[in-house]
C-alpha cells in the first residue's frame, strides 16, 4: 500500500508527536519502505494456523493481594518530576 | 575471571578497569564512568576480605551495565534524550543479585536509544566504535557492552536481546554473547522494548565466565512474572557426541563469504569430534524478521508510550498546554529511529490494518515456533552465522532502515520462538575483522548450550 503525507500524519497524531515539515517527508519514505517490506507475510497461507502472542510456558502466575514493602516511596518518586506542589506533579493548564 | 583475593585486591581491579576505560575513551563505549562509587565498593570488599568474611562468587569483579538497567548508580538513560535526568530510585534485580555477589559496575554503556538498532549509531550520544576497526560499529544496540568486553576493560557486560542486540555486537568484537531462554533472567528494572521478546543477557570471554553469570542472574522474581523458576542451576550437561543441525536456507549468495567459510569450519571441527551433522530445512525463518518488525513495534509503541515527560526524565519547557508538553516531549526526545518504530507500531495495530499486519505476524510466530520445535526433534543444537555481515562502516546503512533491519535476519527468530542462542567467536576476515556464530537449542537449554561451545573452540 502507499503510504500518504495524511497517514504519517494521522500515525504522528497517534503516537503524539508534533512533526516538523522535513521530518514528515523522511518519516513518509522510510515508512513506506519499512511497510513494503513486512508486506512479505502476504506470502503466507496461514489462514488455518492460531496466532501466537507470547511464548512464555506458565499460566495464571497468581500472588497473594497484599501490600509488599517497595524500593520507592512517594518522595523518591516527586523527586523524578520537573515541578511539584503540594505532593502533587505539576504541569502546564489542560484545558 | 579475576575474582578478589588476599593477593589481587578489589581495588586494583577496579582501579585498572577505570585507567582502562580512560585509555579507551576514543571508542566511547561509557555513558557514565562510576569510579566514587565503584572504589567505595572495591574498599569495603577488600576489608571484608583482610577481616576473613566470606565474600560473594564475583567479589571485586568489574563490569560494565548497558545504560537501560535501572540502578541507583548513574542516570539511566537507554541513549535516549527523552530519559536525560532520570536518577532511578530503584534497580533492576539482575543488577542487585550480580552485585549482591560483589561485582562492581565501573560505568554504564552506550546503546542505540531505546535498544532499537542494530549498530549504536542511534545513541542519543553518538556511536560506540568497534574493537577491531574503528571505522565501522560496534554492533547494536549492545555495542558499549560488547566493546567494553572486547577491549578488556571489564570482565563481563550485561546486555539485552530483543532480536539479536546480544549476540550480532558479541560476533562483530569476537566474544561470547547469550541471549538465554526466554524467562529465564528478571526483567525488573530494564526499560522495556518488547515485553514478549526482551531478554537480559551477558557478554564474556569465555563460556566458564558465561556459566558462572547465569548461574549467579537465573531465577524467578516475584517482580517479573514471566520469570521462570531456575532451572539453569539443576541443568545436567551430558557429554557425548552431538546431532547438530546447520540450516541450508542461511547458506547461500547473500551471506558473506567469510562467515560461510567460518562456519564450515567449525562443521569440519564438529565432525573431527565425532559429532554428526544434520541439514535442516527451516523455510519459515525467512518470514521470521518481517513478522519481528510488525510485533516488536506493536510492543514497543505500547511500552514507550509512558514517556510523556511528566513524571521523570526530560520535559520539554517550551509547551503551553499539556497536549504540546506530551508531542514536544516526545518529538525532542525521541531519535528518528525510536519514532519511525513508534509510528509502525501504532501503523499495524490500527483498525483495518490489524488483521493484515499484527494477526498475519502472531500467526507467523506460530510457524517459527513450530519450525524450532521440529528442527529440536532432529537435532541437539543448531549452528548458524549471527549475522549476514561481519561489522559495516559507520554511516554506511544507518540512513536506510530496512537495509539495517536485514542485517537481522538470522537473529530474530529465536526471540520470536523463545529459545536460547550464544554467540561464539569464530575467527576473523583477512581484513581482521571478528567472525561469529550462534549455538541455539531447545527452551532451557542454556547450560547445555554454554558447555557445548567448548566443543568449538
């Protein structure tokens, strides 16, 4: 398939970046060359076959709803942030 | 390796790694260099061991951390501009269990931002130089760890492996790399690529070096529930003649001529030792790194999308709402390659597009695992190159991504499939450049794997 200016668009919006003009036209090459490539699979007939999202042999690793001691408290935490008030992380106005 | 003793102490290791990792500056493996921290370390193992308290099996040991492992010692970065700042409150559980047996980080090194690259050309901090050219890299995205190895700096390096960034810069410096079983080592406390492919892992110089590490990071982690219990400290390795498979689809044009011969050598040598040679056909491995760049990027876009410049790392500051925070943020700080693997990820797992990418790619996985699980039923082990390439010139693909996806086609699969693979030297190109190939086997097959390439040396 091609891959239009308005897609890479749309896919910036979804993975929440602002791109610059040149980055848009780049990004619209490489992605078209990526995407031409992983189109190979249509090669496959694997209509019949079950697909496979994790190859790790235990089920259900179940554990006790309890309260662990943790590495980091609340202050450690806030301290990561750029601005903080009152406990809280502060950033710029939302609406 | 050289542990501490009454004789070597703790400190003189350490102090030796570090005038080492100076001497090396020029290759820029380090993103941080911990010598406070490291010679504090060093101290206070050498005093337990003057007052003849019992230290841990890798006592004064230096090594070196590839910058996504979380630790209180050093920014965590993951190469990536977006995690510039971030001190970690926490660390990672294979950290705390190598130095709960003395090892001592002496700095954390260089990778492609993020892990995503097969080079470290995509550091945020510019790229790692290879050991043995430096005029071509180092190998990716582990290519600090790789090099730090390699040049003798350290004597191990952890790495990650989410389709070969073990063991594709463990064969461009001419060392061991594993990539072990899936689950089989703590996830906790590494920035997370592909949940479902990510594995931690080692570089050494030998396969002991290499046994002694597992059998110290193995085990299961109330932290990580996809770690399995540890099976690698009660594997039995029985020694014997071996059936080991070579795979006829990876021997052909496109495969670099030297590496072909390496690897018939090491068949020649297998032979001598009475060991029996199997082709196999395995026709679904070439589907393998297509569907690897649908469902990693699918993973990773999911993973990757808590870094929103909120709660740690970089911010941008110039955003006057919260919307143009997050896409600033992100736009700054994410590198071209961790955006163009961002926007295929969201690309594949969008609606229309999901049945004809993501679905085809889970189902595709099905076949390589079945296709492993085949190959396992004939053979004890399988040999193939790690890479088609031995080390290519800096700049020379890291502006074409697919030509740089290629050079992963050998790798992949066993994350797709979950089986071990290791990394061995095998000789050098007439130019010097370092040979490598991989030893994989069945899941938990890991200790078996590491004995095994003694066969090869």
């Amino acid at each position: 398939m091609d891959i239009k200016r308005e897609d890479i668009i749309h896919l910036a919006e979804l993975s929440n970046f602002s791109l610059p003009e040149k980055e848009i036209k780049s990004l619209q090459t490489d992605l078209q060359g990526i995407i031409r490539y992983i189109s190979q699979l249509d090669e496959l007939k694997v209509d019949d076959v079950e697909p496979t999202y994790q190859v790790f042999e235990m089920e259900n690793v179940w554990r006790e709803d309890e309260i662990l001691p943790q590495e980091a408290d609340r202050e450690a935490l806030l301290a990561l942030t750029k601005e903080e008030k009152d406990n809280q992380i502060k950033v710029p106005k939302v609406l | 390796m050289k542990v501490a003793n009454k004789k070597v102490t703790a400190e003189r290791l350490v102090r030796d790694a570090l005038e080492k990792a100076k001497h090396f500056e020029d290759y820029h493996i380090f993103t941080f260099i911990n010598e406070e921290g490291a010679l504090k370390k060093a101290r206070e193992i050498d005093q337990k061991i003057a007052r003849g308290e019992k230290v841990g099996r890798l006592a004064g040991v230096p090594y070196a951390l590839k910058d996504n492992f979380l630790s209180t010692e050093g920014e965590t970065t993951a190469s990536a501009h977006i995690l510039q700042g971030f001190n970690s409150p926490v660390t990672a559980t294979s950290v705390a269990k190598l130095e709960a047996e003395g090892a001592i980080m002496i700095g954390r090194t260089n990778l492609d931002a993020f892990a995503h690259g097969s080079s470290t050309e995509n550091s945020y901090f510019g790229p790692t130089l290879n050991s043995h050219d430096k005029q071509r890299v180092a190998g990716g995205s582990s290519g600090g760890s790789a090099v730090a190895v390699a040049l003798d700096i350290v004597e191990f390096a952890t790495g990650t492996d989410t389709g070969g960034s073990v063991r594709q810069p463990a064969s461009f410096n001419g060392i061991y790399g594993l990539k072990p079983t899936y689950g089989t080592i703590s996830r906790y406390g590494v920035v997370a690529m592909a949940s479902s492919t990510d594995c931690i892992g080692f570089f050494t110089k030998t396969p002991e070096d290499m046994d002694l590490l597992m059998s110290v990071a193995s085990g299961q982690d109330s932290k990580d529930m996809t770690t399995l219990p540890d099976y690698y400290n009660d594997s039995v390795y029985k020694k014997g003649p071996a059936k080991v498979g070579i795979i006829k689809d990876f021997d052909n044009d496109s495969v670099h001529p030297e590496i072909r011969k390496a690897l018939k050598n090491k068949v020649e040598l297998l032979k001598s030792k009475g060991h029996e040679i199997i082709e196999l056909e395995m026709p679904a491995l070439k589907y393998g790194l297509a569907a690897y760049y649908i469902l990693v990027p699918a993973e990773l876009c999911s993973n990757l999308s808590r870094h929103d410049g909120i709660r740690y790392g970089f911010r941008s500051e110039k955003s006057k709402d919260l919307d143009a925070l997050y896409e600033n943020t992100r736009n700054e700080g994410f590198m071209p390659e961790n955006k163009r693997r961002i926007m295929i990820g969201n690309f594949v797992l969008s609606s229309g597009f999901y049945d004809a990418y993501f679905l085809k790619a889970a189902k595709a996985r099905t076949l390589i695992v079945q296709e492993y699980a085949r190959a396992f039923s004939k053979v004890d082990y399988i040999l193939t190159p790690v890479s088609p390439n031995p080390a290519f010139k800096l700049g020379e693909k890291v502006d074409d991504p697919v030509a740089m996806y290629l050079e992963d086609v050998m790798s992949v699969s066993l994350n797709l499939a979950g089986v071990p693979g290791l990394a061995i030297p095998a000789g050098e190109t007439k130019e010097g450049l370092s040979l490598g190939l991989q030893l994989v086997g069945p899941r938990r097959s890991d200790k078996a794997l590491i004995e095994f390439s003694k066969e090869l040396i």
